[in-house]
C-alpha cells in the first residue's frame, strides 16, 4: 500500500472504532485527525497499533477491525465493482457507517433516526431486494432490511441527508451550545420538527435535535445542543465541533408540535426551548392578534442560556410575554420561583392551546397535570409523535 492508501485506511478503521459502542467511549476528547495521522504512521512503520487505554481484548478488537480494512476493499470500491452505480462514491461512507451502527443500536430514538435516514437513502439512491446481498457481502454483516424497507416506505421523496457547513460555535453556558449551520442546499423544515443529526467525528451516528429558529432567508439554522452524560453525539457537538466543520442534517420529522390557531402558553424546560423558540418566530410572520406566553426554565439564572435572544423577541413583539422560571435559585423573584410547568400554571388563560417540551422527566408528567388544572386533551401538544427524548 502507498501513503494515501495507509491514510484511507486509518479512516476506515477510525469510523469501524467509533460506530463500536464498547471502544467509541475511547475516542472522546481525542484529536481524530491526529490519531488517524498516527495510526497511518503505524501501517507505514510496522508500529503497533495504540491502546488507548482499553483492555487487551478491546485491543485485539481494534487491531482486527484494522486487519479488516487493510486485507478487504473499500466497502463502496466492492458494492461499486458487483453494482456500477449504485451508489455514489461521497455518498458510500455516509451510508457504510449508518448501516453498521443499525445493525448494533438498541436505543429507540437513535435506532429511529438511523431508519429516518436509511428510510431516505434507500429510496434517493433506488436500492432494491436484490442489492441487499451485495452490500451485506461488502459490509461483511447482516443489516436488518426489513426495518430499513418499513422505514423507505414511508419516507417520502428528497435527498437522504443536507450537508452543513459550520457558521457559529457558541458554548452558550455550561454543558449547553448554540451551533448555527447553513446548509449546502435549502432544509425544507417547519417550526417544532426534528431533524437527525450526524458530526463526521462520529460517524454513523444520527441523533435528533429540533431547529430554534423559523425558515429564514439565507437558510441558515440554529441548533440548541446539550452535552449528555455518555452521549457521543451531543458531547461532540457542544465540546469539539468548531466553525467551517461539515455536519450532516437528516429529513425532518414531525415531532407533535405544529402550530395552531389562537393564543398559545408555550413551557420550555433547557433545551427543550429551541422547537418552541422557532414557533415563536413562525407566529411573528403573521401574529392575527393572537397572545404567546413563553415560559422558559431552567435551574438558575446562569443556565437560561438564550436569555439576550428571548428578550429581544419580547421587545419586538408586544403579543408576546416571555417569563423566566428557575427551579433551584433561591434568589428568584417569587412569580419565577420553581420549575416551569409549575410556574405556567399561574399564566393559563382561557382557550390557550399549551406546549411542552423538555427533558424526559418534566414531559412525563405533564398531560395528567394541565388535565387535572382543566386544559381539553386536544389543547396540549407534546413532542410525542417519536421519542426524541
């Protein structure tokens, strides 16, 4: 093998590593480009291989994924050689890495992401029955058809994935960060739907996240991403990723939370601003003399991280009133004093349809609560229409 070969190859190794769950955990905080640079050097110099500080069976693990990519042809270079077209060459990894982490992703809403992806791909590049032999046979694995055929069904028509560039990497407060992308070409998504997302630095691995902001003029989107504990995805996303890097945006999905007619009592819990925040912006193209309440909680003062952005809104709009609530601040004013479905209560009015969304644990809870207070079932929206959370 040449230099550029050994570099190809280290990068198919890097990818076979992170879409492995027991060795991906390795992997975060490491430079890629520098360990990929370092493991061609390897290949080039006959070194060993580096541990990483992973046992001796995980590293007998990561040396035969490397004996793998070494001794076996470029999975796109094999489903190329049986099916001359099928796929486009760019396109090959994208869906290489996406089919091995289907066939081990055990998480329902990550594994929905795979198939909301997968769904399209099959579709955009016109796979059929009889192509599943030949990229099993490349992939060297059994990839569940059945599921991606189900998915490919009710996917619609458009492209599989937009490619996005990196504008803006803001480390809004801790743990949490505002990304803005602009996509290679137009998203067509509406406010409080959910688009799966991928980082190159993880390939493989789609992970849902909702736009913060209305369609605007120059494309551009905003994404509201918090560092989870164990989440590879979201720790790359707010830690590592940086302007002018490239990011993968998937079809956008419906979540539950589309717009409606009249006043609106919008309950943000962190993160869970960003869909809410895009349906504000999407009531400020035509307002119809309607009233929108946004509540928007965190713990404390330091955690309501798009604070300059909500206030800006609310001056802007006079329909609309924007109220903090901090559940664990001892020094909030009494009227934002607890968590945020507590604190909206006190701004129910009349036929206001009300929104949620949040983390796992404020959602929970929530429709037997604003039932139990007198809101009609079909006057609440939750994002329950898949379990992003």
């Amino acid at each position: 093998m040449i230099e550029p070969e050994f570099r190809e190859a280290a990068a198919r190794w890097l990818s076979l590593v992170a879409a492995d769950d027991e060795l991906s955990p390795y992997l975060i905080g490491l430079d890629w480009d520098r360990l990929k640079a370092h493991v061609a050097r390897a290949l080039t110099t006959g070194e060993e291989l580096p541990h990483l500080g992973w046992s001796e069976a995980q590293h007998r693990r990561a040396t035969d994924y490397l004996a793998g990519v070494l001794s076996v042809p470029a999975f796109w270079e094999q489903v190329e050689d049986r099916c001359p077209g099928l796929l486009p060459e760019r396109d090959g990894p994208l869906v290489e890495a996406a089919l091995r982490q289907l066939t081990s992703e055990d998480s329902r809403p990550n594994r929905l992401a795979l198939l909301s992806v997968l769904g399209r791909a099959y579709r955009c590049f016109g796979l059929r029955p009889e192509h599943q032999t030949v990229i099993d046979d490349a992939l060297r694995t059994t990839v569940p058809w059945q599921e991606v055929e189900r998915a490919a069904a009710t996917a619609g028509d458009g492209p599989a994935w937009w490619p996005v560039e990196v504008l803006d990497h803001d480390l809004a407060c801790e743990g949490v960060a505002v990304i803005t992308v602009r996509p290679w070409r137009r998203l067509p998504y509406r406010p409080g739907q959910a688009v799966p997302v991928c980082t190159p630095r993880r390939p493989g691995r789609w992970r849902w996240l909702c736009p913060a902001n209305a369609p605007r003029p120059d494309g551009t989107v905003e994404l509201h991403v918090r560092a989870v504990r164990g989440g590879a995805v979201s720790t790359s996303l707010v830690h590592q990723v940086r302007p002018k890097e490239l990011l993968y945006l998937g079809p956008p999905t419906d979540t539950g939370l589309s717009l409606h007619d009249g006043d609106l009592l919008l309950i943000a819990g962190g993160t869970g601003l960003a869909p809410l925040r895009a349906i504000v912006e999407q009531v400020a193209a035509a307002p119809d003399g309607r009233r929108v309440t946004l509540v928007a909680g965190s713990r404390d003062v330091a955690s309501l991280y798009d604070a300059i952005t909500l206030d800006k809104l609310q001056q802007a709009h006079d329909w609309l009133t924007v109220v903090p609530a901090f559940s664990h601040d001892p020094l909030a004013e009494p009227g934002e004093r607890g968590d945020a479905l507590t604190v909206a209560l006190d701004h129910l009015r009349g036929e206001q349809h009300v929104y949620v969304c949040g983390p796992p644990a404020m959602l929970a809870g929530s429709r037997l609560r604003l039932l139990a207070v007198g809101v009609p079932g079909e006057r609440i929206h939750l994002p329950d229409r898949i379990p992003w959370r």
